[in-house]
C-alpha cells in the first residue's frame, strides 16, 4: 500500500532549497491491508515502530494538505482571475476553508515555513507583524511546543506588550504602558526580533541598562 514518507530535498535539485524543508514522496508500507477514502485497515503483527511511522506520515500529510491547498487557491486566484472560483466549486472543496487556508499561506512565503511546526502553529501567529511570527516559531521550534501551548505563550507575551499583565507583588515588578506610532513600533520589532527577544523583553533590557549606565559613577579623568 502506498503511504506518506518525508525525506531530505536532493542537493542536485535546480530549484532553490530552502533549509529545513523536506520534499514529501510516497513509499511502502507492506503492513497496511488496505486503504481507502474512508478508512485503513493494518495487519496484525505490524511492528509498532512500523504504526508510529504510519502516524507520523499521516500527521505530516494532514499538515501539508493545509498548505497544499492554500498554494493551490493562490495560484489559481492568480492564474486565472475571475475564473477560478467556479473552478473551485467543481472541485466540491469547501471555498471558505479555502480561504483560511489561502489567507495563511499568504502570510508565510515558503522560505519562511517550519517543517518542524504544523500549519496550525502558523495559523496562531498569522495576524502578527513578519518579525514576530519568526520570533514565536523560533521559540515553538526550539521549545518544542504543542499548538496550545504557543498559544498560551503567544497570549501571555501579548499580554505583556499591551500592559494587560498585573505586577507581582512577590517581586516588585510593574507594567510600563508605551504608546508609539505604528511605522516606530514595527522598526522596534525588528530590532527586537533580531535580538532574538520578544519587544517586551527587549525594551526591558534596553531600559534596564539605561539605569545601570546612568547609576555608575563617572570614570575618572
């Protein structure tokens, strides 16, 4: 039966490979004694490694269908106009699924893509600012986060920025409220982000080592 497998773009490929992107290809997998649109049925001594790559083939394939079918929208919005969506109906494709899908893969260029995260993990920071996504997939990758969890360090981060955090009275720490204009507040992120911090922890640096600087005394002459 055939099956979903994942390996290594070939170097000798003349289209430009982008790090970390795997090209998706079918293999066999002998343990499966059949497969169907509406089910799988697995034979039953099939080893359990052999059923965890099935997993994972079928996780990676669930994966790319999203942003298989978000290119595909993409291209056909641009190949053929006002067309393509009566295209799409004969497909018998959901058009507002589509479009979700679409709307995410716009936002992320394939270069930008993580083959270690999931569509969904895109999805949850689509709506940000370009170096804020790289900034919390970066940390997902590195974290190995699920989904939910980005998304409650996402939430709590924003939190954060946005002065919705209460202080700790355990530390003493307090919320700065800063408000700046939208093209200032973008050029901050990619200071930030190119730091490898968040905006709220590198504004709190930036501050932090303003006061240290200010309370050492001046050298002597």
């Amino acid at each position: 039966m055939s099956g979903i497998r994942t390996r290594e773009e070939p170097t000798t490929t003349r289209e430009p490979r982008v790090p970390g992107q795997r090209r998706v290809t079918l293999s066999r997998l002998p343990c499966l004694e059949g497969l169907t649109r509406s089910g799988m049925a697995f034979a039953p001594a099939m080893p359990q490694r052999t059923w965890e790559e099935i997993g994972t083939q079928l996780r990676d394939l669930t994966s790319s269908s999203a942003w298989w079918l978000g290119d595909w929208l993409l291209f056909g919005e641009n190949a053929y106009s006002g067309r393509y969506r009566e295209a799409v109906e004969r497909t018998g494709l959901d058009y507002q699924t589509l479009r979700n899908y679409a709307w995410v893969a716009r936002r992320f260029e394939h270069g930008r893509r993580r083959d270690a995260l999931s569509f969904a993990h895109h999805a949850e920071v689509a709506r940000l600012a370009r170096p804020e996504q790289d900034y919390w997939l970066r940390r997902a990758e590195e974290q190995r986060w699920s989904r939910n969890e980005l998304r409650r360090q996402l939430r709590a981060g924003l939190a954060e920025q946005r002065g919705g955090a209460a202080a700790d009275p355990a530390d003493g720490a307090a919320t700065l409220r800063i408000e700046l204009p939208k093209p200032d507040l973008e050029r901050l992120l990619e200071v930030a982000a190119a730091c490898g911090l968040s905006l709220n922890d590198w504004a709190a640096h930036v501050l932090q080592s303003a006061v240290q600087a200010r309370a050492e005394p001046p050298g002597v002459s």
